[in-house]
C-alpha cells in the first residue's frame, strides 16, 4: 500500500496546483461523512457530484471503493477490504480509505482481517455510483492490482483532461510491476506521439514506442503511419512496422519450434512404457492411454488428501504424486498383464480387441466415481514463464514436462543398459525361446516389464495435469499418437521413441501453423504413411539375426 499512497501524493501534485490544501481537506471529510452518514435524501447525492467537482487525489480511493461497491465503515472510519487472506477463507483485509489510504492495524501494529458479512456496509445506488464517471479514469491508477492499474492506463485515451498525459506521468514514475509498466508507456508515449508537432519530436516518440515493444505498438504505428501529416515520421513508423513485423514472424517460428519440443516431450513420456512392452510381447496394448488417465487421478486424489483432508494447502502434494502416480499406473499394469496379457502373447489381434475393451471398462470406471471433469492446482512454482524476450515467454509448466522427459528417458535408459534387469528385458524382446533356456524367468520379466511400462505412462498422466483437465477420456487423446511414435521410431527402441516423438511433435505444431488442426493431423498421417513404406521397420530397425526372428 506505500505504492498506493505514492501515487496519489504525486498525482495530488498535477490536481491540486495552486489550491488551499488544508482546507480542502477538511471539506472533503465532510462530504465524505455525508455520504457515509447522509443527514437527508438527497445529500448522499450532493456530496458525490461535489467530490467529484473537485478532482483530489486523496478522495480517488475512497471513490473507487463505492465504484467497486465494497465500501464499510468501521468504528466511524471508511474502509474496504482486499483480497482474500486464503483460498475460499471468506476473510479479507481492511483498508482505511480516508485520509489515509493505509492497512487497518490493531494496537500491536498487526494488520487486521474480517468477514465482510461482519462489516457495516454501505449500500451506495447505482444512480449516484453514475455521478462518477467524469473521474473513472483516474480511479484505479493507484490500484493495488497491477491488471486494474493498466486498464487504468487505457482509459486515459479516452478522456478528454488535459493533464492526463502528466497525471500518468507521475503514477508511471511510480510502477513497480513490469507488465503494467511497459503498457503505460505505451499508452503515454502513443499520446505524446500524437501531440507531436516535429518531425524529430514523433521520430522519438517512434523510437520510444518501439523500445518499448507493448502489445499494441505495432498497430500504434500503423495507425498512425496512415493518417500522419508529418511526411519524415509517417515514412519513419511505417518502416518500424516492417522491422517489428519481421522480428514477430521469427518469434512465432521460435514458439512454434518450443511448442514442438514440448509435445514431443508429452509424446515420448506416453509412447515410452508402450515401446518397451509392444517390443517385448508384441501387444498392441490399447488400454495404454487409460494408465496416463489413472495417472492424472492419482495426482488428483493426492491434492484432494492433502488440501481437503490433511488441510496442507502446499505444492507438496505435486512431488508426492510423481511416484505415486508411478505405483499405482504400475500396479493396474501388472493386474492386467496377469489377469489378460499373459494369456496373449503372440497374439496381437486377440490383444488388441481384449485391452480395447480393459479401456472402456477403465474410462466407464473413471466417469462413475470422478465425474466429466476434473482439474488439478498446478503448483504456484510452475505458474507464469521464462521471458526470453519480449512476446517471447516459455511456460514454466511446459519446461518442467520437458525436465522431467529428460530425466525420465536418461533413467529408462539405465535401466536397460546399465542394469541386470535391463540385460533380461533386452535379452527376453530379442529372442524368448534362448532366454528361457538361459534359465531367465520370462514371464517374471514380462510382469516387471508391463509394471514399468504401465509406471511411465502414469508419470505421464502426472505431467499432463500441468497444461490441461483430468478428464476419463483423456487417454486415448494420445494413444494413437503414441503408437505413431512407437512404429515410426522403431519398435522397442528408445532412441526412436526420442527422434519420433520430437519430429510428430514439431511437424504438428509447424502443421497446425499453417492449417487447421484436423487437416494438420492427417497431414501427419500422410507423411507417416509416405515414411513407412520407405522404411517399415522404423527409425532405428533391427539388424543381423534380430531383424531375421
């Protein structure tokens, strides 16, 4: 709140030049205690044109409160409270909003909180709330919430004072929060620029507007390279339009190509388990997409325990559900590769009916006892993104999906080459009958095997929680795609899992750049097609005796 009160001091400045503060002060007390406290109808009125009229900063926070209508009054002081203290609480902090706009504290100094219900409210009318329009503008430039102060900003465009440009002046001296910031600039340089009277004074205001690089600027320029009657500038922003334009066609290809890898990243965390079990058993495993779903709800339930039963409001619940969500995708795994797998291996038609089947049990199962539609709160760690520059932000979410792919597959990778458990797996997906005869316990590899194929795709449904609802269907979202990835890279093949998961995740992105997204997904069907019958064993096939069983 010091920012606030910043603000208004300095905006007073602009406003009060000249006039009796002391005095002035005074009479607003009255004016405000009369519409707190009217001694007849049409007082309350009266007091807020008159508030109105006289255009002081210290009087604005007030005003905003009965714009906003959250004005109290507690022990005979106007107050109005902010945002919630916690999730659903229903306690807010108090505000005094005359004289001074600061924190309402107890005698330790203590800020202190309340139920609104517990407040004596205000109840101001909407016909009276209208008499405050001819300061709307001005009434949130101070605002606490940096998306109310630039919206603020935007609304001085439209108003006709003509201090305006100096009055933003003085609260942007004062911004703190980037965004808002960079949007205010632009809103005072985009007025500066049209009060240009100079050539060399709109080239400055040109180059201020393209330093600055807002949201709007590139349309700012436009606008104005039509309709200026300054020849020199006119020439000057149209070719700053061109420079920005070109800069944004090579961002839109950088967050194409980001877009991509991201996922690619979701692509190889699903297709990963499915290309180590279809290379050990050959199951075409359809109910694969349904252990990334029980992964999602499996983090679901952590946060529903830990916030809901447990009370733990942290993003603690989202590191426990990594391995949880594992355990649990791992153990429905190891019960159908037992219960149905194990009766059908080598034969991949009979598998792909009956694991087809296991899905739509498994979707029906989900919808029953969770609904359509659940979400998961992404931890506060992952919320915004990197800004490489600007117009250019990577989510942090999607760089934590693609951590955790790298992570995932150096581990996979491991545990089949530098593991005796991996020496099993790899010895069992090339030859059974030897490995049997070797006295490795096939079928004991074949359960570890599904636990650990069902485990990654689960890890993936985790993931997936970051960018998107839990919802039953979810899985065969992606099953498809993650066959795609399987065939195209090579079955069993990690390494082609990476390479083709990253390609189908960029040229999908790259597609649906230029196409809609229907007509980009055949594309890549196409293309796979086209692929498969110059190399129909993939990426990285097989070779010598392997490629001949």
């Amino acid at each position: 709140m010091n920012y606030t009160i910043k603000v208004w001091a300095g905006i007073a400045l602009c406003l009060l030049m000249g006039k009796n503060a002391a005095a002035q002060s005074d009479s607003i007390g009255i004016l405000i205690s009369q519409v707190l406290d009217p001694p007849h109808d049409s007082a309350r009125s009266m007091a807020l044109h008159k508030l109105v009229a006289l255009r002081d900063a210290s009087s604005f926070p007030f005003l905003g409160a009965v714009n906003d209508k959250k004005i109290y009054v507690r022990e005979g002081k106007p107050v109005t409270t902010g945002e919630e203290t916690g999730e659903d609480s229903g306690i807010f902090p108090l505000y005094n909003l005359y004289p001074e706009n600061t924190p309402v504290t107890d005698a330790s100094g203590k800020p202190v909180a309340a139920e609104a219900g517990s407040l004596q409210k205000v109840d101001i009318s909407r016909t009276d709330r209208l008499s405050l329009g001819p300061v709307l503008a001005y009434l949130n430039l101070a605002n606490p919430d940096p998306k109310k102060r630039i919206i603020a900003y935007g609304q001085l465009l439209t108003t006709s004072d003509s201090s305006k440009m100096n009055i933003l002046a003085e609260a942007l001296q004062l911004e703190k929060d980037k965004d808002a910031l960079t949007a205010g600039k632009e809103i005072l340089f985009q007025m500066k620029l049209n009060a240009s009277l100079s050539e060399t004074e709109a080239q400055a205001y040109i180059d201020s507007l393209d330093s600055n690089w807002g949201e709007n600027v590139t349309n700012i320029l436009q606008d104005y390279a039509a309709s200026a009657k300054l020849p020199a500038a006119k020439a000057y922003a149209a070719g700053k339009v061109t420079a920005l334009e070109t800069l944004q066609s090579r961002i839109e290809k950088a967050q194409n190509l980001f877009s991509g890898i991201s996922l690619g990243s979701i692509l190889i965390l699903i297709a990963l388990g499915l290309a180590i079990v279809y290379g050990l058993a050959g199951i075409i495993n359809m109910a694969h997409g349904e252990f990334m779903m029980i992964g999602a709800y499996a983090t679901f339930c952590m946060q529903s325990l830990f916030i809901d039963t447990l009370g733990i409001n942290s993003d603690m619940f989202f590191f426990v559900s990594l391995p949880v969500s594992f355990l649990i995708a791992g153990v429905f795994g190891l019960i159908l590769e037992k219960l149905v797998i194990r009766h059908l291996y080598s034969r991949p038609l009979e598998s792909l009916l009956a694991t087809w089947g296991v899905s739509l049990i498994l979707v029906q199962l989900a919808r029953s006892i969770f609904g359509d539609l659940t979400a998961v709160k992404a931890p506060s760690f992952l919320a915004g993104g990197w800004q490489v520059m600007p117009h250019l932000i990577l989510p942090f979410n999607r760089l934590f999906i693609i951590g955790l792919t790298i992570v995932v597959v150096s581990l996979t990778y491991l545990m089949l080459y530098r593991s005796r458990l991996g020496i099993r797996i790899r010895a069992v997906t090339q030859n059974r009958s030897m490995s049997s005869c070797l006295g490795v316990e096939t079928r004991k590899v074949d359960a570890i095997t599904f636990f650990l194929g069902s485990g990654l795709a689960g890890l993936a449904g985790c993931a997936m929680t970051l960018i998107g609802n839990v919802v039953p269907d979810m899985g065969q979202t992606y099953i498809v795609d993650s066959f795609l990835v399987v065939v195209t890279g090579g079955v069993g093949k990690i390494a082609g899992a990476i390479v083709s998961g990253l390609g189908i995740g960029f040229l999908t992105k790259v597609l649906e750049s230029f196409y809609e997204a229907v007509y980009g997904k055949v594309l890549i069907l196409a293309l796979i097609i086209i692929f498969l019958q110059f190399k129909p064993r993939g990426l990285f096939p097989d070779k010598g005796r392997i490629a001949e069983d």
